[in-house]
C-alpha cells in the first residue's frame, strides 16, 4: 500500500510527464489550435479539422470520462455504452488498485472532478505509454483519451 506522499509524489510525476508530453504535441503538431474533432471509431481515431479539411489524425484508446453535473469519474473500462476496442486498454490501469492500496482504480464509478480525471489521464500516459492525452468536451461531460500517435492527414 502507497503512503499518502508516495501518492502524492506519483500523480506529480504523472503530471509533470503529462505536461511535457502536451508541450511536445503543442509544438510539433499545433495541438489545441484547431477547430473541431470528431471520432473515427472504426479506426480508433481521433480527426482534427480546420476549415473543414481534416489535419491530424491521431491513434486513441480512452481511458476515463468526467460528468460535472453528478461529479464523478467513469473508467472507460467500466463504461458500457463505449467500444470494448476502444476502453480495453484501460483495464491496464485496475492493477493500481493492488499495487498502491487505493480502490478508485477497481471501481467502474467514483466521486471525482475535472482535476481528477486529468490525473487519470496523466497516469494512463505513465502507466500505459502514448504521446499525450486529449479532453473531449461533451456538455457537462468530458472523456479523456490517450493520444498514441499522430500524423498528418
């Protein structure tokens, strides 16, 4: 069981590789600077456009979705109604729940904000690789995906 700084001192660690993996997507990609989103789900993508031409496509698993109405935080695993190719990958991050003692990695749905589901994200990129982690806004929901790869369209 994980004492409460190892606990700490992990999620910054998490956070801070996150961080630098943004800055990185930022720089060479010009993530953050386009107009729209939308799912290629058959090809577990996510498609950046501007202007109505797609610019990057990006190789995506998800991991987790925040609902600010209920405050709360759904492990894709957990999530039903969302492809099983798509949040199989977050089954990865249920040993936590041995490793470091805390049960919000076992359990499907847990009380949690925005914050929170950004350090998912941030342990997700950590524990499960990638180059970075992207919010998809939806209403009061967010889902939050791991960024595999990218390349332009």
């Amino acid at each position: 069981m994980w004492s409460d700084d190892q606990i700490d001192s992990y999620v910054d660690l998490c956070m801070d590789q996150m961080e630098k993996a943004q800055e990185k997507l930022q720089t060479e990609f010009n993530f953050g600077s386009f107009e729209r989103f939308d799912f290629d789900i058959p090809n577990r993508a996510l498609i950046f456009s501007s202007s109505g031409q797609p610019q990057l496509k990006c190789e995506i698993c998800f991991i987790c979705s925040t609902q600010e109405s209920s405050g709360s935080l759904q492990w894709a695993w957990g999530n039903k109604s969302l492809p099983e190719d798509l949040t199989s990958d977050s089954l990865g991050l249920k040993i936590l729940s041995e490793e470091s003692g805390l049960e919000i990695f076992s359990l499907p749905v847990w009380e949690a904000s925005e914050q929170e589901g950004w350090e998912m994200a941030s342990i997700a990129l950590n524990r499960l690789g990638g180059i970075g982690v992207y919010r998809c806004p939806a209403g009061d929901s967010n889902l939050f995906v791991l960024i595999k790869s990218v390349a332009h369209c």
